[in-house]
C-alpha cells in the first residue's frame, strides 16, 4: 500500500521583495550597494515596518518620517510583496507634524546630553550657549532617562546605544574631529538661529553672570584685571572668563560656522 506524501514549502518560498530608498545621513548605516539609490531587500513574512528598519540596521532615533507607497504609517504596520518604503531622517528644523502622524515632534529648543566619547564636543556646545549636559562615567540607560526626562536630544559615537526604542531623538557623529563633530551638528540641526555665544560655563554648562573687575578682582589675577573690564562668572564652578586670544579664536571660529550657513 503506497503512502501520500504532503509537499512541505522550501523557506525560501516564504521571502518577499520589498524596495527601500533611504535618504540623506541615513544612507551612513547601509552597505555601499545600497547607498544613495532605491534597493530591493529580501525579506521573511510576514513581518512589520519595525522589523524591517531593524534589519537594515538604522536607529529607530535617526527617523522621522517613513512612507510605505507613498502614505505615512507607523512601526507597527506590517509590509508586503513589492511595497515600496521611503526613509527619512530626522527634520528638526521642519514642521512636517500634518505628514508624521503619530511620530515623535522635532525639539524645537535644541538642548543635548553627550557620551563619554564627546566631551570636547560638549564644550564646544556650550561655548555656543547650548545646554549640553555630559559625564565621563553616564551609562547608557542613565543617558537614555536623562534625555527623555528633559526633553534632551542624545549625541553619541556608539551606534548600540541608538538601537534603543526608548530613545526618541538620537543622533550619531559621524566626525572624529572636534572641529568637524560642531559643525556636523550645526548643520544637522540647524542650530544657528540658536548661538548664544559665550553664555554658558564650558565646564559645569551653568549660565554665566556678568561681572565688573571689582567683583571679581580676588579669582583672577592682577595682570589679567588691568587688561581686561568685562567678566563672564560661572556662579556654579566659580570659574572666570574674559574675552583674550581664546576668545577671539573661537569668535573666529563661530563666524565661520555662520558663513558656512548663508
């Protein structure tokens, strides 16, 4: 007597076509094939929007806005055969609230907290007026809490870190330059209708007070009094500053920064 035998389906029966475009810095976190231009990616299903920027490798930080066939949808929405996904990064400078639906808003008063491989960055921040809150011993989950308690957008140059669903602004520095990492940001967010230059302590990020020489003729040094009648005191770390060389260079600097943008 002969037996049926049921035919069971190959795995590979289950993969689907689904075509990506990524747009602007996200293309930073694809392989080289599929940077700048549209790619079909093979996937199992059947599965959700979330799962398949999962697999690409971008953080759920890094997004603001996302289109399956040309209608904004949220993570959860689940892909099919040849659905055709647009990626955008995050628009802090644009009010696209009417198309996100559901999204995260953009932070419209740009404030920061910094990982441990980005303190000179923070002080370069904070020589702009930002606050820009850093330690060199936060952990992970303490930046991720911090940052969602004051309403803070997160720098970081560790990508694992941004993976966190937890995180709803999130960016990665692509820089290892100081110079470049400051500017990199600037651009990014476009922060430049934001500069307040030389208005908060670079170390503690504390508000600086205005002081005359006579008030504060004890810290500094009597040199530095008779050269200079104009104060910056950090009432928190009681540092002073005065508009010298470094002053200067770093105006220097933040012109240029202005340049860049008009």
């Amino acid at each position: 007597m002969g037996f049926m035998h049921s035919v069971q389906p190959h795995r590979n029966d289950l993969l689907k076509s689904i075509t990506f475009r990524c747009y602007a810095e996200l293309n930073d976190f694809l392989p080289r094939e599929h940077k700048q231009k549209q790619f079909v990616h093979r996937l199992r299903t059947p599965l959700t929007l979330g799962e398949a920027i999962e697999s690409l490798r971008i953080p759920f930080s890094e997004l603001d806005l996302v289109l399956v066939n040309g209608r904004p949808v949220s993570m959860n929405e689940r892909l099919y055969e040849d659905d055709y996904v647009s990626v955008f990064p995050t628009f802090e400078t644009l009010d696209i609230s009417e198309l996100k639906g559901g999204h995260t808003p953009a932070l419209r008063v740009s404030s920061f907290i910094l990982d441990v491989h980005l303190g000179k960055l923070t002080k370069y921040l904070r020589m702009l007026g930002f606050d820009s809150s850093y330690r060199n011993d936060f952990a992970d989950d303490e930046i991720i809490e911090i940052a969602a308690k004051e309403k803070r957008i997160i720098l970081t140059r560790d990508r694992l870190l941004l993976k966190s669903k937890r995180i709803t602004h999130g960016y990665y520095i692509r820089s290892t330059d100081k110079h470049e990492q400051l500017r990199e940001v600037v651009r990014k967010f476009d922060l430049y209708s934001q500069f307040k230059s030389f208005t908060r302590c670079m170390t503690c990020n504390t508000e600086l007070v205005l002081k005359k020489k006579e008030e504060i003729k004890l810290l500094v040094q009597q040199d530095i009094l008779y050269l200079y009648d104009e104060f910056f005191f950090c009432p928190d770390c009681r540092k002073v500053y005065w508009k010298g060389s470094h002053f200067k260079r770093m105006e220097s600097f933040i012109r240029g920064l202005t340049v860049e943008e008009s």
